[in-house]
C-alpha cells in the first residue's frame, strides 16, 4: 500500500511552516531590507547589452570564472583567504550545515538572529543550541561561553551586525567566541555595507573562521549571490557540498558588471546611512517608541502595541516586518527597513499619524 505525505515527511519538517514572505503589490515595501533604489538608466542600459550575450545555452563556469577575483579586490579580502560562492548567503548556510552534520553535531546561534541558522539546523540533522540575547539585544557573552563550554559545537553562527535586532555586538566579544569555540565560526556580515566594523580583515588568517556576505542588501538581491571567505582547508570541504552549477550565467554575468561599477552601490549604501540617521530622529520624537541602535539598513523598534501599528502601517499602504510573536524577546517589536527618503517620510507620516 502507497504511504502518504504525512507518513513519508520527517515529522519535524510537517511540525513547521515553509518561511513567510508577505506579497506586497501595491505598497511601500519596507519589510525585506532591500536597496530601494534600481540602477541608474545608463548602467541598466549597459547592464541589458551585457546579459544579451552571455551564452545562456551552456552550463555556468562551476568556479565562478574571474569573479572570486574580483569580489577579492573590491572588498580587500586578505590574499591567504579562499571564496566560496552561493547562491545568496542562505545556500551558504546550508552547505556549512550540511558538511557538519554528524551524529550528535550541533550548531549554535544567538537569539533572537536570523531563523536560517535554526532552520537549517533542523533540515541537516544538528543538534541545536540558541543562546538568548539581554532584553536590550545586546550579547550575553558570559551565557554565550558557558553555553560553548557546554555544548561544544560543530559551528556557531554570529550575525554581524545582527538581523533582526540591528545592534553590533562588540568586536571583543566576537573575538572571545572565535577563541573559545572548539570548531567553527561563521561570521554573517549580511549587513557590512551599513556598519562601521569588519571581520574579513582576518579571513584567512584565522583557522577556524570564516566571513559571510552577500550581495543582496548592496542593492542586488536579485541575483542572489553570497560569499564566503576563509582558510583554504576549511572552503574545500565547503566545497564538496556545493551544487557543482550553483551560480547561474546570468547572475556571474550581472555580479561582474557590478562589481566594475562598485561605486554606485558604495554611494546607495552611504546614503542609506544618512537616511538611517534622519529614520531614528523621527522615531525619537515619539516616547512610547523604544527604538534600537542599527548598524543595518532597518531600525527594530518596541512599541506598546506592534500588531495594531503593523496594521495602521499596512492601512496607510506601507508594508514592514512583524516581528512581534516571532520570539520571546521580540515582543511587541517592529522592524522597519530603512527605504528612499520618500518612502522614510511616508513612514514618518504614518507614525505621526498614529501617534497624534
């Protein structure tokens, strides 16, 4: 007799839910972190006339071709250091994951961080540990160590500055969880462009790290293309579980294009920073608003009741992250992306409105 679904299915996978992501026709969307700004019409021009001849019939160049290179030079990652590609920083996670599941392996993240850490400890088969963050978000470095004494894990995961809260952790700490963790540690520098602290200075160099980025909040997640970089030994392990044909032509093709033109993003990402700054100041005008430090490109604020502003948001066309009900830590917090000034102003009205 044929098993159905429900019996074939591990039963861990049929306990959650697939990762939610909001339609958002029709609205300003600020939930999802992205760049808001497309290309300037002369480089989308450029841009087209580059993908028109990229061969489309023919597998992609499994390394990358000249873009490991490129992607070197254009964000110093030091000599000794080897690149990994992904397609975006999520297959990066999971080919961490998957290379690290033995029996009994586990992986260990802070709390609340970004929930592919825990999802793909769950799809690998590792064991695994959250470390809960202090009411402020700030790292609980004491909790953090005892927990790696403990658990000894395979990985630990450390989001840089971390997603969905927006503080940096302080570098010192981060440094003490790389001497402390018996195997390896991810550092997920996600949002790099948008902070003032960098661990790729050391990729490379130290032999159980191992420096994630990606290009999606630059302005390109479109493409969905992420790197790694790290020591030799640790990226040809990595690279076993790699997808032999993971980046497609047309992303390699696009990233290249861009990385020539790295200083149009450079100039969006400064931007984004001033906008962040003038985001905060608006929100401080309100005091039943608790808004946190961000070295990102999104503001996470606490206010005395998320679901009712999420829908006065969404009432006044402008689509941002719930996060309220999401952990124990995050509730009644909201998470708003950093957009155009004309969007920020809209979100500004919007709380001005609800608050009047």
């Amino acid at each position: 007799m044929k098993k159905s679904v429900r019996q074939l299915v591990r039963d861990e996978i049929a306990a959650i839910s697939a990762y939610p992501v909001a339609s958002a026709d029709g609205y300003i969307k600020l939930d999802a972190m992205e760049n808001p700004w497309s290309l300037p019409a002369d480089l989308r021009q450029e841009l087209a006339r580059t993908l028109a001849d990229v061969a489309v019939n023919r597998y992609p160049d499994p390394s990358g071709g000249t873009l490991k290179a490129q992607l070197k030079q254009a964000f110093s990652i030091p000599e000794p250091a080897e690149v990994l590609l992904g397609n975006g920083s999520d297959e990066l996670i999971t080919l961490v994951a998957q290379a690290l599941a033995r029996p009994g392996a586990k992986l260990l993240a802070l709390e609340p961080s970004f929930v592919m850490y825990k999802m793909n400890a769950l799809f690998s088969g590792l064991d695994y540990v959250g470390v809960p963050l202090r009411s402020d978000f700030s790292l609980d470095l004491p909790a953090t160590l005892a927990a790696i004494a403990e658990h000894q894990p395979a990985v630990v995961f450390v989001s840089y500055p971390n997603n969905p809260t927006g503080p940096r952790f302080a570098r010192a700490e981060v440094e003490a969880i790389c001497e402390a963790a018996p195997g390896l540690v991810v550092v997920d520098e996600a949002y790099q462009a948008f902070a003032s602290d960098s661990f790729m200075n050391l990729a490379g160099l130290r032999d159980n790290l191992i420096v994630m980025r990606t290009l999606s909040k630059l302005g390109l997640a479109g493409i969905r293309l992420g790197y790694a970089a790290g020591p030799a030994a640790w990226i040809r392990e990595l690279d076993k579980v790699r997808p032999p044909y993971n980046i497609n032509v047309l992303t390699q093709a696009a990233a290249r294009f861009s990385l020539r033109h790295i200083e149009v993003f450079n100039r969006q990402a400064a931007e984004l920073c001033e906008e962040r700054g003038r985001l905060a100041a608006g929100l401080a005008r309100h005091a039943a608003i608790e808004a946190f430090p961000s070295e990102a490109n999104f503001i996470t604020i606490r206010v005395p009741d998320a679901p009712a502003l999420y829908q006065h948001f969404k009432a006044s066309g402008i689509l941002i992250k719930q996060l309220h009900g999401s952990h124990p830590l995050l509730e009644r917090c909201l998470r708003l992306t950093v957009g155009a000034p004309q969007e920020n102003d809209a979100m500004l009205a919007a709380l001005d409105a609800y608050f009047a």
